[in-house]
C-alpha cells in the first residue's frame, strides 16, 4: 500500500510539474498574470508530493519491505536504521529520487525568496526549472521507478547494502553533492530566462548570484565529503582519483568557479554578459553530462550504479534538448552588441578574464582526459585509459598558473590600473613569501623540494593578497580607526574561498610529496617507526558487530618515549553479504594523519599492515571547507537583502536616502 | 558576427554524437593485445599424460584455445557447450589456468573432457603471455596459427553463432544437431 | 594455506575488485626500486577491474602483475622495458598514463593548446578595443544624473 501511495504521489508530481514547465512560460508571453502566478503554487506543489513520495519510499526501507524491489537489492535485517534510510540513496533509482526532491526543494526556496523580483522573470525561471523536473520525472517514473515491486516471489531478506557504502559518509555525501549539482540549475534557470526576455543586464547577474554561490558552495562541500569518505573508508589513503564519476561532479565545480566570478563582473560592470550566460549553461549541463556518465554505463567507474544502455539514452535525449535548446536559444539570442562600458588591458576586468579563461580550459582539459577512451574507441582507434599520471600532469600547472592572479585580483581596480601600482603593493611582502617559501621547503626535507618551495610560494602569495586586502580595508576609515563594517560579507567570503583555495594547494602538493608508506609483515610485539612515530603492535583480537564480524589489530603509537594513541584497524567479514572490508585506523590532526592499515593475515598471529605518515593532508579537506563556507557566507551580504527594505522603505513613505 | 554564436551548440552536437556512439560500445570488452601474433610458445607439461608440448601441438587451426580451472564457477557453466563443440568435431584446447592438476584431472572425469589436449599452466606464465585477466576466457587461433579472436566470458550459443562461426561455419546449433541426430537415429 | 589465500582471492574475482587495501609485503634490493615499484604500480591499470590500478586491486590479475612488476624491477628492466611488457600483453589499455605517440599527441598538446589559443584571444581582444574614455556628460545628462544619485538605494 505505502509503495503504491509514494508511486502515485510521483505521477501526481510529474503532472504538477507539466503544469509549471508550461503555464507560467506561457503566461509570461502572453502577459497573463494568472498563469504566472500559479508559479510558485506549482512549484510548491511538486515539493510536497515528491516529498511524499520519497517518505513513503524510506518507509518501505525502515520497514524492511522486501516486496520493494529496491529495497530487496540494497538493504537488509541486520542493517542498523541509519543506513537502512540512507540506502535509499545508495543505488540509481532511489538516489534518483533524492536528485529530484532537491531539485523540487530548490525550486521552493526560488518561489520562496523571489518576492522582490519581476513576477515575468519568476515565471519563467520556475517554468525552466520545472522542465527539468518533467525531464527526471519522466526518467523515474518510466524506466527508473523506485516503486517497482517483487510480488508474489518476495525474498526472505535483502541482499545488504555494499559494506563500503555502510557509512556516515553515505549519510552526508550524496546529499551535500546533490544540493551543489541540482542547484546549479537555478543559475542556469536564470539564464535561460533572462535569454528568454532578452535582458541580460546587471540585474540578472545580481539575481543570480547568491543562488549560485550556495549552490556552488554546497558542491564544494560535497565534493570535499566524498575525497575524505574515500580517504578513510577505502583503506589506502589516497583522496582523489580522477575517476570519471570524480570528473563528473568536478567539471561543474570548476564552471562553476569562473561563473561565481563572472557573475561579479556583469553585476559590478554590465560587462562578461555574453561569457556568464554561456558559463550557467555550460556548468549544468556538466552536472547533466555527469548524471549521464554515471548512469550510462559508457565509461567504467568504482562509482558508476548499475548500467543500462536504455536508460542512458534517456538521459542523452534530454541532455540533447535541454542543452542543445538552451545552446540554440544563446545563438539566437545572446548580445551581439558589446556593452559600451570598456575596460583596459590592466584592470579588475582583465584578470577575471584570465581567470574564466584558465578554468574552462580546466574544464576542457579534465572533459577531454575523461573521455578520450571513448573517442577512441567509437573511432576504432584502440582502447585507451587515461587516469592520475595525465591528469595530474596537465592540471595542476593550470591551478599554479591561476594563482600570481589571484594574489593581485583583490587588490585591483576596476577598468583602468596600471602594474607599476601593484608592484609598488605587492613587490616586498612578495619577495618576503618567497624567502619563507625556500626556508619552508629546505627545512622539511633533506634535499631542497622544489614543489614544496613553489606550493608554499603561491599558496603564500594568494594569503597575501587576502591580507593586503584586509588591511587596505579596515584601514580604510583613516585616522588609525579600524572600519570593520568595511569587512562585508561578500569580502569575508571571497578571502575565505581564497584561503582554502591555498590551503588545498598547500595540503595536495606536501601530503604528496612528503608521504611516508610502509608496507610489513607484523606480529604481536614488533615495533616500526615511521615519520618520528613509533607503531607497536600490542594484541591481536576479535569484535562482534551488528552486521559483521572483525579481525582487530591494536596499535601503540607513541612519540618520544610517551604514548600519544591507540589504534585499532580492523578486517571485517559482512555476514549477509561475506563480503570482507578494511577498516583503517586514523589518527588525525592539522598538520599530520597517522593511518595504519591491515591487509592480508599472514599465518594466525601477523598481518601485512601498512603504516603511513601523511603531512597536512588536512589541509585539504579544511581548505575545501573553507572554500564552502566562504561561498555560504556572501549570501548575507546586504544587498541581496536591501530590496526588500527598499520596498519596506518606499510603504512607508520616506524618501531619505538609505544607508 | 552572428555565426560564432552557434560555436557551442556545434560543439555540444558533436559531443551528443560522440556519447551517442558510445552508448553502443561497452568499455570493460578489452580486445586481445595479441591479435594477429601467433600464439605465444610455450614448453608446458600435458594435463593427463604429463609429457612436455609446445605450441605445435595446437596446430593446425583453426582451434579453440579455453582457459579454464576447477575454482572458476562459470567455467562449470559453460562446460556442456564446450562438449557439445567437440562432439561436432571443433578441436578445443585447454590451458588450465593457476590451478591443481589433481583437481582438474578430477573434474573432467566427473564432467566429462572435451580437450585435445590440456596445458598445465600452474604459475599462470603462459596466461601472462596471452593476456589471460580472467577464466574463463576462450582464443582463435586461425588456419596459419594466429590468434583472430577472444572471448572473455562464459562461451555459449548465442557467442558463437555471433563471434565464432566464421572460423567454424560447419558446426550446428543445438536445434540442429538434434534434428540430425533424430533423423539418424 | 597459500591455497586457502587463493581461495580467497579467487572469491574476490566475482566482484570486479572493491576498492580494499591491498597490503603485501615485498623487499626490494634498493629504496629506489621500491620508488619505482610504487610509481608503476599506480600507473599500471587493472585489466579486469573497474577503474583501478594494479596498487589497489584484489584481483588476481592484478596480483600476478605486482608479482611480475616486482622480478623485472629486480632483473634490472627500465620503465619503459616494463611497459612494453605489459602493453605488449594487454594493450594500451593498461597504461594510466597514456603513451605519446602520433595517435595520443592530441590528448597531451590539447591542454597548452588551448591555453595558447586563448591567451592570444585575450590578446587579440584588447587590440581591438579602445580604452579611450567615453564622451563627457551633457549639462541634462548631469542633472539627471545628480537625480539619481539622490535617490533611495536599491
């Protein structure tokens, strides 16, 4: 019954969701406003029954209701609740979905926070977000349907969730993720709508921004979720694989980038228009390029859900009409005539220039690497495989190549600034970062590292820049007063994303360089020191748990002759599944992770046990968390609220000049 | 300059055609690196009677070549093909892959033993040479002694009918063998 | 027991390698062959596996390719030796880091490239623009403009 009522609940959605694809975008061309105004209604509406749908589905999972097709594949008795609600995700037609009740949830809060916005330009925003909708609705209902039921041959229990996916990091991952990539469908929703009405001026771009800061945001975070499950829950500490389904929700990341600036610039200077359009529709239609890659079957991922071929050319035939409709309706109709305003060839402008510049190449260079096996094979050419070694040769000198620009970008000036200017700023503390940079790398290691010189160089220079700026600003008020008001939320953010930016640069380039591994046979009583760490293997055990039975390990690490912490890594044998899983044992801090590991047992009392030393690989995570937050934080910015105390103002009569 | 605009959506049609094409290539199907080379050579012992062969002894073709061994769960499945290919005069070799010769001599005498000969590859050098990833795995090896074709997976019907008939075109399907046999008998 | 660890393995073989630790023990005669062997064992891939080096993979195959990388790492092989040997058997497949060579040189241009065509864009987008500023306003212009200016901020 309950499966039946969410399914319903899905048609009923699919419908409402027609319903605002159509009406209000028609309403808008005909000056209706009845129609118009059943946009937020409309958009409400999905939410709900999406909603309803999606609890009756986790339901039927925390009721273990194995009739329930989905729930037979992916859950099990013995699973502990949490992960019984967060397999719900876990596989194609459930995280489909989660996919679509965020989507709807996004569209809410548009309907929600638009008041202050032309009712034409929320229509037809709503209207384009509701046709995706239509698009993953129809994806779900017909040939994805989580409601798909297993009578009257119903198993005894379910085949259990994979052991891997048995994690907190199921819980937040997908989620956070998909709170980034669905989001970006309101920049792109924006975009097509100011396409739409033929007005691409400042105001879009304002309107736009902060819905594409959280989103970009959120996919940071997300992104960040998934480099740190991987790094504790796979067993061999690597964080970032560049694996296709990695790639996928990469690319948007990195669109997204130089549309978060871009955006900056057409608001401030009506200048970029043509480049922010392109840039929001090319970001989601990477996020849509990412869901079909993983669903497709056409690359081969760890990541990638079950494959079907049918079900990939869905998702190719929608991905052809929304990004090939959105791709024709900027031919026709982006500007063709330059703005007027103009900026010179040193200003504000010309960096962000670079900076759209060098990250859609990224994004290119990452598009080609991931599917060059695929054009190689559809032209008979060889089957190919493209994976860290090239990737990381040919981006990591792009990211260095954007940093000297971004220590100067904050303190530039818009439309006209002369180098001489910044050199005058910038020059000494420059100098002085540098020499810092080859103390740092002389004093980490034996031999003179040049990476680690160069990554504490720019690393350095982009938290000058942020300085300078801090500085420039809270001085800014004269007579030695600090002005902190100068200290906007749109600034805080933008100096938080940098300096998380610089610290995941600083984090990759050390833990790669200065990574200690061992790998050994160790039996009860041997000691390994490694990094200045001391690991004893104390006692082998065994633990029980709800679903799975281990094989302990207990580590003493000590340091100097004084006991820091216990580590107990595991090897854990799932009992529905007999699927065996490692548990490496971590012991983090800023500035090191220690991370033992176990592999094979060697005879009954040792195991082949890794032992790592990882400098800083915390800075990763906590840069790319910064990066997150900071883009979180420029929401509050007072100007995406002053609208509606303009209104507040103009009500109440008074015509003094606001503040 | 109107044209450049529709730069994109060009961009993107290739793109949509280039996915379109790889809906219907599947990525994990890893074609022989060895295609075209004659079979690597080999001194191995034989399975039953232990006396040392090379790869002379697989010729001439065209012949199969079936990697297999006792611990592989679908090599059982595709075992009752392999006997009817060979009750119809197809010359099947094995290699018998990372495995125990007891056991092996041991499951052909329960399930029955449809190769000519079989190499012991314990080490698995011979599978190294080859380009073995996995039993169980079938070669062609061609009239003049070349490998032409690999089939990873279990070997049936349907797979040989597609892949395998053109060095084969004598051999029957299932139906029709049973037909002759009923006429005959 | 060497059988029982087979056993073992030969289980894993039905699932396409999970994403576990593979933790064996080798020596190595010198630090820098044991360098060697972690750099080639990562660029290595796993023919059989789903998207994963010879370093991290349980399967079979990709323990008998640890196994071989380790003896001609100690025979003396350079990396290119290695590579031959591998490719020479599996393909170009098993290369993470693709060969250069008249087929791939697109893939390993393409990133300068592109770059390069940009910058000279960029380039040839401020030649042809003015920097010249614009015209002064109008004595109407700047009344208007002193009538915005006194008006409550959006």
């Amino acid at each position: 019954m309950i499966p039946e009522l969410g399914h319903v609940a899905l048609i009923i959605a699919f419908m409402l969701a027609v319903g605002l694809a159509l009406l209000p975008l028609w309403g808008s061309f005909s000056r209706d406003t009845a129609k118009m105004n059943l946009a937020p209604s409309l958009a409400i509406g999905v939410m709900l029954f999406v909603t309803i749908a999606f609890s009756m589905l986790a339901t039927s999972f925390l009721n273990d209701d194995f009739t329930v097709a989905v729930v037979a594949a992916n859950s099990n008795s013995l699973l502990p609740p949490i992960f019984k609600f967060s397999a719900l995700w876990g596989n194609h037609e459930g995280s489909l979905l989660l996919w679509v009740l965020i989507l709807s949830g996004w569209m809410t809060a548009v309907a929600f926070f638009s008041r202050g916005l032309p009712l034409i330009m929320v229509a037809r925003v709503l209207s384009v977000m509701g046709m995706i909708a239509v698009g993953f609705l129809a994806f779900s209902l017909l040939t994805s349907n989580p409601f798909e039921r297993l009578l009257p041959n119903t198993p005894m229990d379910g085949n259990d969730l994979n052991p891997l996916l048995q994690d907190p990091g199921l819980i937040i991952h997908p989620p956070l993720l998909y709170m980034g990539y669905v989001g970006l469908s309101v920049p792109f929703a924006f975009a097509i709508a100011a396409l739409l009405g033929g007005r691409l001026d400042a105001s879009w771009a304002r309107w736009s921004r902060p819905w594409t800061n959280v989103a970009w945001g959120f996919l940071s975070l997300g992104i960040m979720l998934g480099s740190w499950w991987a790094y504790y829950e796979l067993g061999w500490g690597g964080w970032w694989f560049w694996d296709p389904v990695e790639n996928a929700s990469f690319m948007p990341w990195l669109m997204g980038t130089a549309l978060v600036h871009s955006l900056a610039v057409t608001e401030k200077r009506g200048v970029f228009r043509s480049w922010t359009v392109l840039l929001a529709i090319f970001a989601f239609s990477l996020s849509l390029l990412g869901t079909f890659l993983v669903r497709s079957g056409v690359l081969t991922s760890v990541h990638a859900f079950a494959s079907d071929p049918e079900r990939g050319l869905f998702i190719l035939i929608f991905l052809a009409l929304v990004v090939g409709g959105s791709l024709l309706l900027y031919a026709m109709r982006a500007p063709v005539v330059a703005s007027r305003v103009t900026y010179g060839p040193v200003s504000r402008e010309s960096l962000l220039m670079v900076n759209n510049l060098v990250f859609t190449v990224a994004t290119t260079v990452v598009l080609l690497g991931t599917l060059f096996p695929l054009v190689m094979d559809a032209f008979s050419l060889g089957k190919y495989s493209v994976g860290p070694p090239y990737f990381n040769a040919v981006f990591v000198p792009l990211m260095a190549l954007v940093t000297p620009f971004m220590m100067v970008g904050p303190l530039s000036r818009w439309r006209d600034d002369s180098v001489r200017r910044w050199v005058n700023e910038l020059l000494i503390p420059a100098l002085g970062v540098a020499v810092i940079a080859v103390a740092a790398a002389l004093m980490s290691s034996d031999r003179f590292n040049i990476w680690i010189a160069l990554s504490v160089l720019l690393a350095g220079w982009v938290t000058l820049g942020v300085l300078r700026d801090l500085i420039r600003r809270l001085l800014s008020g004269g007579q030695g007063k600090l002005r902190w008001r100068a200290l906007s939320p749109s600034f805080l953010g933008m100096s938080l994303a940098h300096l998380g930016f610089a610290a995941v640069m600083l984090g990759a380039v050390v833990v790669t360089q200065q990574n200690q591994e061992r790998d050994l046979r160790m039996a009860v009583g041997d000691v390994e020191e490694l990094g200045g760490y001391r690991f004893e293997l104390k006692r082998l055990g065994q633990l029980a748990g709800p679903n799975y039975i281990a094989d302990q390990a207990v580590f003493e690490v000590s340091r100097a002759g004084e006991l820091l912490t216990v580590l107990v890594p595991e090897k854990r044998r799932y009992l529905a599944s007999g699927q065996i899983m490692t548990e490496a044992a971590i012991d983090a801090s800023l500035w090191r992770d220690l991370y033992v590991a176990l592999g094979e047992p060697i005879g009954k009392d040792a195991w082949a046990v890794r032992l790592q030393y990882k400098p800083m690989v915390r800075f990763l995570w906590l840069g790319a968390l910064l990066i997150g937050l900071g883009a979180l934080v420029t929401v509050f910015d007072r100007r995406y609220r002053a609208q509606s105390r303009v209104k507040a103002t103009i009500e109440s009569g008074a015509l003094s000049v606001a503040s | 300059m109107r044209a450049k605009r529709f730069l994109p959506l060009l961009a993107f049609l290739v793109l949509a055609a280039l996915l379109y094409k790889g809906l219907s290539i599947d990525p994990t199907e890893l074609p022989a690196a060895r295609l075209g080379q004659p079979f690597p050579d080999f001194v191995k012992a034989e399975l039953k009677s232990g006396q040392p062969i090379s790869a002379e002894a697989l010729m001439p073709g065209p012949a199969l070549v079936n990697v297999w061994a006792t611990w592989c769960y679908s090599c059982r499945v595709e075992h009752p093909y392999l006997l009817a290919l060979a009750a119809q005069g197809v010359p099947i070799y094995g290699l018998n892959y990372k495995d125990e010769s007891q056991k092996a001599l041991a499951w052909l005498d329960q399930l029955g033993d449809p190769y000519r000969l079989n190499i012991v590859d314990a080490e698995g050098s011979l599978g190294l040479d080859l380009g073995v990833y996995g039993a169980p795995e079938t070669y062609v090896i061609g009239a003049d002694g070349r490998i032409v074709h690999r089939h990873v997976g279990v070997l049936d019907e349907a797979v040989f009918a597609r892949d395998f008939r053109r060095w084969f075109p004598s051999v029957m399907t299932d139906e029709a063998a049973k037909k002759v046999r009923e006429g005959n008998g | 027991m060497r059988s029982w660890v087979h056993t073992l393995l030969m289980c894993f073989s039905l699932w396409a390698g999970e994403g576990f630790a593979v933790i064996e023990t080798y020596e190595f005669s010198s630090p820098d062959l044991a360098a060697r062997y972690h750099r080639l064992s990562q660029e290595l891939r796993c023919p059989k596996c789903q998207n994963q080096n010879i370093a991290d993979s349980n399967a079979p195959i990709a323990r008998d390719l640890r196994v071989v990388l380790h003896d001609q790492l100690e025979q003396g092989a350079s990396d290119e030796e290695i590579l031959a040997f591998m490719v020479a058997r599996y393909g170009e497949f098993v290369r993470y880091r693709p060969s250069v060579d008249r087929q791939t040189i697109w893939l390993w241009v393409a990133p300068l490239g592109l770059m390069c065509m940009g910058v000279m864009a960029l380039a040839w987008h401020f030649r042809n623009r003015q920097t010249a500023s614009p015209a002064p306003l109008t004595a109407a212009e700047q009344a208007q403009l002193e009538k915005l200016l006194k008006e409550p901020r959006a």
